[in-house]
C-alpha cells in the first residue's frame, strides 16, 4: 500500500458460517496491534438456522 492514499481499512466478515468467530477477531485485533490495521471490523449478519 506504499505510495497509496489509504486513510482508512475495513475488514468485513463473509463466513459467517464459521463455528467460532472469535478467532478472527483475535486474528484481527492482533494486526491491527502489530500494524496498525484494519482501522475497523464489521461482523457479517447471523442468519437462523431452520428448525424443521
């Protein structure tokens, strides 16, 4: 991203069929200690699951 007008990343979750997404998050959080990003996270839509 060097030489990039960047001012801002997101990352926006997509699997939101994984069993624990806490562990991204932590992933996560984790790069954005080391480097600095993403600025921001946004977790994807919990869809319900069928009850038939």
């Amino acid at each position: 991203m060097e030489g990039l007008p960047v001012v801002a990343t997101v990352h926006v979750q997509a699997n939101n069929g994984a069993p624990d997404a806490s562990s991204e998050t932590e992933w996560l959080a984790g790069l954005a200690r080391e480097i600095g990003l993403p600025d921001t996270v946004v977790g994807g839509p919990i869809s319900p699951r069928p009850t038939s």
